[in-house]
C-alpha cells in the first residue's frame, strides 16, 4: 500500500531524534507540510508514509508540519538537512513529483502556504539564520485537479500515490539521505 489517511498528531510528537545531530554531516529532518483538507494533505500522506516506512533510520527526524514555519520548533543546526515535501500544482499530472532546491522553487509552489510565512518567506529566514546549509530540498507532489482550495475536505476521497510514484518518492528520499 503506497500510502493512505490514517490519523496522528502533527508535530514534534511525531518526531524521531536520536542524538543524531552529534554526528558529523548533522541530522536530517523530512517535514511533510499541509493541513488535514483536500489535496493540500499530500505532504501530511507523504511524511506519514515515509516515517512508517524509514522508521528504521537514526539519521533521520520525520514530522507533519501545519505551515513552513513550523521547522523552528526543533532543534535545528547549520550541519542539519532539511528534506519539504509539500502539495503542488500546475506542474503536470495528479502524482508528478517534482524536486527543487530552494531557488528553483516556482513561485506558485513557493507560495502554496495560506498559514502564517510561505515556504519562500520560511526559506529566506532558515538562509538568513545560516541554518541548513548542509543542504534544503523540496519535494512537490501534484495533487488532484478536483482538489482545488474551495473544495471541502469530506467531497473529495484521500488524495494518494500509485505503486510506482510510491516507488518513485521513496527512491529519491532514500538518495537524498544517502548524499548527505
């Protein structure tokens, strides 16, 4: 099964530390960001999926995330990684994944955030505050076309990957905590 809803706090009771932030290349951390509505829970899915399925990984913090911001309740430092993935759209067929450093970022998708700092604002200030310098990448999963922000969360079914972009999704997480 790639992935599906099943409830869980959102926030650092999600986490998984270890004391890994001793280590020389630092911690990394994977936030799925979104809200419990429509499409925008594809970064939720996303994150609770990979936590399941790297909850074997010490190197690794994995955690829901309301808005970008909320990056800054966890301990971060400069050796640390910093793993977004997060709902897009207008980048190609519901499942797309797209992969994008910071200033590759479109500026729809930088600005898909409607709480509190966007994700372009949140990235200025974690390069500002010299954080993550060990690297920042953002995933974006293009969500359904029917799961537009007017549409009520209980109309549309879970958004989800199929085995392959399942497949696809695990494979480059795995590469990016590999290079690090």
């Amino acid at each position: 099964m790639p992935f599906g809803n099943k409830p869980r706090e959102t926030g650092p009771s999600m986490a998984r530390q270890d004391g890994a932030a001793d280590r020389p290349g630092g911690h990394a951390y994977l936030f799925g960001l979104g809200s419990p509505h429509g499409g925008d829970r594809l970064g939720w899915l996303a994150a609770e999926w990979l936590g399941d399925t790297l909850s074997g990984r010490h190197d690794l913090t994995v955690a829901r995330l309301d808005q970008p911001v909320d990056l800054f309740l966890y301990a971060v430092t400069p050796r640390d990684r910093l793993l977004l993935i997060d709902a897009m759209r207008g980048q190609g067929p519901p499942g797309t994944l797209k992969v994008f450093a910071p200033a590759e970022l479109p500026a729809a998708i930088a600005r898909l955030s409607s709480h509190g700092l966007d994700l372009a604002s949140t990235l200025a200030l974690v390069e500002a505050l010299g954080l993550f310098r060990a690297g920042i990448r953002i995933i974006g999963i293009e969500m359904p076309a029917e799961a537009g922000p007017d549409m009520p969360g209980q109309a549309m079914t879970a958004p989800g990957l199929d085995e392959a972009q399942a497949r696809q999704l695990h494979a480059v997480v795995l590469g990016w905590l590999d290079a690090g």
